[in-house]
C-alpha cells in the first residue's frame, strides 16, 4: 500500500492496539516516521506503510516544564509540566514524543514503552506510556 503524507495520521488504533504508521523505502529499506512523500534517505517516492511494533524502550526523556511555542503548539488553557523522550523500536528507529508518565520517579531510561493516542485540541496525536503502567 502506497502512503500519502497528506492523510496518514501518525497513529492507528489497530484490534485496540495503538500503533505509530511509519513508511519503508522499497528503494533502499529505511524506515521513516513520520509518513512522508518521499524517502530522505534516497529521494524515492516507492514508500509503503509500516505499522511499528506497539512497544519500544524508552531511549532518553527531559521533562518539559513550560508551555510549548504556539505555533505549533496549540494551547488548550490546562497546561501541566510533561516529560517528552526517545522511545526506540528496534530494527527501526527511535521516534520523540510526549510521554504519559512525567514523575521522573517512574521513568528509567531502557524501560518497556507502549504506544498510546490521545486526543490534543481535537488533533489525534500519541504519547508513550510505560508498560508497567498497564490499564
Ligand atoms: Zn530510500
């Protein structure tokens, strides 16, 4: 199946599993989230969509303590310090994002990360959740 950037999402709720949509270069085999129009690895536009697993590990984290720049960030009056990390997929590649945990408590680099949605301003996006957290 052929990707078009302008209407994947970044995250797909697959059999109740959130799942982040990459695409793999059918030119040279490398991976690329988010989904793009074309490779930037070799400038193909042969890309097919890859689900990532539903789980990685969490590479490195920061907490983030004040309100993004808007834009992109889009305000919603509710702010609250978050952490944002690498998590990586192995075989992959290691993709930022939010994380749905910001203790720092709970969080250790190379822990067990799974993919979640959320809904932000009504814009889909994902976060990462660690997996002992299990709902
Ligand atoms: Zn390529």
């Amino acid at each position: 199946m052929t990707v078009s950037a302008d209407t994947a999402a970044p995250v797909r709720v697959v059999d109740g599993v959130a799942r982040l949509v990459a695409a793999t270069c059918g030119a040279c085999g490398g991976v690329t989230f988010p989904v793009r129009e074309r490779c930037p690895a070799c400038g193909s536009h042969g890309l097919a969509e890859t689900l990532l697993p539903e789980r990685g590990t969490l590479w490195t984290w920061t907490t983030q303590g004040f309100e993004p720049k808007s834009p992109p960030y889009v305000p919603d009056g509710e702010f609250e310090p978050f952490a944002v990390g690498y998590v990586e997929f192995p075989g992959y590649l290691r993709i930022e994002g939010r994380l749905a945990e910001s203790d720092p408590e709970r969080l250790r680099i190379g822990m067990p990360m799974r993919v979640v949605s959320y809904n932000h301003a009504g814009v889909s996006s994902y976060a990462f959740a660690p997996e002992e957290e299990e709902a």
